[in-house]
C-alpha cells in the first residue's frame, strides 16, 4: 500500500542540520501519522507521497520549505513583571537558553526562547526552533495502512494522541517538543 491521503503512517528518520543530527524517530520509538492531515510540514509530506512499507527515503528541505526564515519581529522584549506569580519570579526561570511557555492577550499558547535578561525586561525569541535551518530527512517507511476510527480520533484532537514526532525533548505535556512539526494532543 501506497502512502496517500488519510493513510496511517510509521516510520523512522534522523533530522539532521548541519551535519549534526538534531532530531530522531526510532523503530521503538517512530513517527507514526495520518497523512495529509495537517500535523507535518506539507513539503515532508510531498517528500514521502507514493512511499510503501519498506522504503527508504534521503531528501532535503531549504528553510523556505522547512519551518520558513527567522522573523525579526518575533524577537521582542517582555517586562520582568510578566514572569511573575504572586510577586515573584521562579528562580532559574530567566536564563538565556530556557524555553517558556507564555500566553498572549488573546489566551494562545507559545513557547519562547530567553535570549537576553536585563534589568528591567527579558529578551524572547519566538521563532520556531527550526526557523531559518536547512532540514535533512533520512529514514524508512515502516508501515502504511489504512486508518482505524482509533487512529482517527487520537490525530484529530478527539482522544488521546501524543507528539508524533518522535523528539526525546518532551513528554508531550507542552506544545512544542522542540520539532514543531508535531501538534500534541
């Protein structure tokens, strides 16, 4: 069987950027998806479309196709006070490199990235990790079949779930595991 639309998909990759692998699905622990269902990045999706159980896949995605280039304006600067539960801030909270999840004014969810702490405001970064990074994808199909109502209620938000990509970086309790192209449930 082929991999196309709304087919259940397992496979296992290596991310690598740089010559550095930064992201891994295991045969213990692989991606497993509904495809075209909107949980991957549209141009992994394309790179896989026609791929049967047992197949090997090697591509490359430039940002552009990948998580896009870095936004300037998502760098912004936030008062200490924002950090704040009842008059204080945790400790070891604001430390460049830690990633904090925040909500806007309208009650969204994100996660960003301390990049500077000064005195009176911290510097967050909330592009996506990935943002401006040329992706390698190399991996094996492992299984395509059809989707079972169970599959279809845990990938589409009406029952349990998970991360699905496969990152070691998270429980899955946050949104953002580190390789954005999941969306945990």
């Amino acid at each position: 069987m082929e991999i196309s639309s709304n087919k259940f998909v397992s496979l296992t990759y290596d991310l690598t950027v740089d010559g550095e692998i930064v992201d891994q699905a295991t045969a213990e622990r692989p991606l497993e998806f509904i495809y075209d269902a909107g949980f991957l990045l549209p141009s992994f999706e394309e790179n896989i479309k026609g791929l049967k159980a047992g197949d090997d896949f090697d591509f490359k995605l430039d940002a552009k196709n990948g998580y896009g280039r870095i936004i300037e304006e998502a760098v912004i600067d936030l008062p200490k006070s924002t950090f704040m539960v009842d008059g204080k801030i945790e400790d070891g909270m604001l430390v460049s490199g830690n990633r904090i999840p925040v909500m806007d004014n309208q009650w969204n969810q994100m996660v960003g990235l301390v990049t500077d702490v000064k005195d009176e405001y911290v510097v967050m970064d909330f592009n996506h990790p990935m943002a401006g990074k040329n992706l390698h994808f190399k991996g094996k199909i492992m299984e395509v079949r059809e989707a079972t109502d169970v599959n279809k209620a845990n990938f589409m938000g009406l029952g349990g779930g998970g991360c699905g990509c496969g990152c070691d970086e998270s429980d899955c309790s946050d949104s953002d595991c580190g390789c954005g192209e999941n969306k945990c449930s």
